[in-house]
C-alpha cells in the first residue's frame, strides 16, 4: 500500500461520535478484555491465518508509537523498519478480523522476540496471560484499507473499516497492534443495518 494511504489521524474514545458508530460497533471496539476470547465465544471454529511476518517499513500512523513508545492521534511523516506481523482472524473460511502488529524489538533477547515464532497461535493468549505486558489506551479509525479488502469476499466499492488501535509494552519495548473488523464479522452478530461495515 502507498505509504500516505494510512496517513489520517486517529481518534481517542471520547471522538468515538465522528465516526458514527452503531451501539455494536461501540461495543466491540470499547471491549478491554481479550478479542481472541470472545471471537472464540461466538465461532467454535475460529482459526488464525498468518498472511505475513517479517521485516517492513511502519505506516505515517504507527511510526509515533514504535518510535516513542505512546500513542498519538496525529501521523508521523516518516517510517522505521520494524517487524510486522498481519495475520487473518477466521471464523471457519470467513474473514472476521486483520490484525497487524508492529514492534523493532524482535531480535534475540529484546522483550518480543517470541513475536518471530508466535505462527498460527493468537497473539491475544500471550497479550492476556504475561503479566509483564501492560497496555494502553486504545485509539480508532475507519479507514480505506485496499490490500485487505482484496483479500476479502468485500464487495466493490469496498467500505472503509472500523479499526482499533493500541500500544502494548514489555519491559518498556512497544508493540502496536491495530485490529480491522471486517464485514463479514459485523454481519454475524445479526440484526445489523448499517451503510458503512
């Protein structure tokens, strides 16, 4: 993806109302506990599909986070290698969540090595269980995200995504994570009627 695509800003949750959001979307996006949970609570066949883990540049709007360790509403204008990890949160065949993590401290030693061999297992067991991982405050965006809706049975024009944002950190080394919720997942709660997904 062009690296000005992801370049708006972010929202804090007291901006929640510019986004419009229906009274589930809140819901989910304002949950703290473990999202891995409770998607495994609603699809027994819940299934993490890694699509890439490796080195890469940070995008304008986690640049801020991987470089200071906080979280800002505001992009940054450059980028930092850092190791990504995206993978697809599937309840059988259905694409219900991307998630992409973010952090430079991968390498032999540092606090997220075990980001390199974590491979088909949650991220969100570890996040929840290490008491060493402490996490801050969550930030949101509804965005066009082009490379992930090619991935998805989203149908053209796609709708821009509801994501969340936040900033983990072990022993004093940040990780970002930003979780997409897709379509197809706001679909499966039923009773949802919106004209943006």
């Amino acid at each position: 993806m062009p690296y000005t695509r992801l370049a708006q800003r972010l929202y804090a949750a007291e901006d929640l109302n510019r986004l419009t959001l229906q009274p589930q979307q809140q819901a989910w996006l304002l949950d703290r506990a473990s999202l891995t949970a409770k998607l495994q609570a609603r699809c027994t066949q819940l299934q993490v599909k890694p699509l890439f883990e490796g080195w890469g540049l940070t995008y304008p709007f986690e640049q801020p986070a991987v470089a200071s360790g906080t979280a800002s509403c505001r992009p940054a204008s450059y980028a930092q290698r850092v190791w990504i990890r995206e993978v697809m949160l599937c309840c059988g065949p259905t694409p219900w969540i991307f998630a992409r993590s973010v952090t430079p401290g991968v390498a032999q030693g540092q606090p997220w090595a075990f980001l390199r061999q974590q491979g088909q297992q949650p991220l969100g067991q570890r996040l929840f269980q290490d008491a060493s991982i402490q996490r801050d405050r969550f930030l949101f965006s509804r965005w066009h995200w082009p490379h992930i809706t090619k991935m998805t049975d989203i149908n053209s024009p796609a709708p821009p995504l509801l994501a969340r944002h936040c900033i983990y950190h072990r022993h004093n080394a940040p990780l970002l994570l930003s979780e997409l919720f897709l379509p197809a997942f706001w679909r499966s709660l039923g009773g949802f009627h919106s004209t943006h997904d």
